[in-house]
C-alpha cells in the first residue's frame, strides 16, 4: 500500500508560492493513490495523470525562474533533476496508452518517492542556500 504524502512545515522551502505548489502537488499524488487502490477507469487515471504533468510543468518553470534570478549554483543539476522527472513520467504514460493500462504500483511508487525525496532533499538545498544568502 503506498503511503500518502504529507505536508508539514519541516519541507517549507520559506517561499510561500511554492510551498503552496508542493502541496498542490502531494495532493494530486494523494488523488492518484486514491484512485489506484478504488481500481478507476484508466482513462480517468490517465487524465490525472495528465493534469500531475502540467502541474509539474508549471511548478518547474516558477522554481528554475526563481533559481536563475537568485543565482543558485547548482542550478544545472537541480533543472537536470527536473527534465529526468519529465523523461520518466513520459516513459510511464507511453507505457499505459500501449498497454492499455491505468498506473502500475511501480509508477505510482515512483511518483510517491520522486515528490517526497525531491521537495525534502533536492528543494531543500535552494531553501538553505537562500537562507543563507539572502537576495537583498
Ligand atoms: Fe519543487
Ligand atoms: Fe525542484
């Protein structure tokens, strides 16, 4: 069973619009957990499938915006990141449209790791960096 996502202060990365993405985003995660274990129609799966992509997508672009501003030096790593995510989940929807198939466990176990891990860990490190750099 996978364990859904929780938000809490200790992954605030302090910049309020994107602490509001990560929750947006852990709720789509949530939804998908969801509708996985009540077995949904794949099509509806696949179009939150689709609506986690655009999310994401959004989400990226306001955080590498934000990192380029501040200068943040791992800026290549982090955007790199963030195009691998893209890769896989692509991977995955190519996967389900062939097979005819909603969201495998492993995808959706993917997913689950990929959000948790990254916003506590790979965010985290932008979050510290301007914290202790501060842009003005
Ligand atoms: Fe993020
Ligand atoms: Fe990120």
């Amino acid at each position: 069973m996978t364990t859904p996502l929780v938000w809490t202060e200790k992954i605030s990365v302090n910049i309020p619009e994107i602490d509001q993405q990560h929750q947006t985003l852990f709720a789509i995660i949530n939804d998908l957990i969801t509708e996985h274990n009540q077995q949904a129609e794949p099509e509806k799966i696949l179009s939150l499938i689709g609506r986690l992509v655009d999310y994401s997508g959004t989400h990226f672009t306001t955080e590498e915006n934000l990192l380029v501003d501040l200068n943040f030096p791992h800026f290549i790593q982090h955007n790199q990141a963030h195009l691998a995510y893209m890769k896989k989940v692509d991977l995955f929807i190519q996967d389900c449209k062939s097979n005819k198939r909603g969201l495998s466990l492993e995808m959706l176990e993917f997913l689950n790791h990929w959000w948790l891990n990254h916003v506590s860990i790979s965010d985290m490190e932008y979050a510290r960096h301007f914290k202790a750099n501060p842009a003005d």
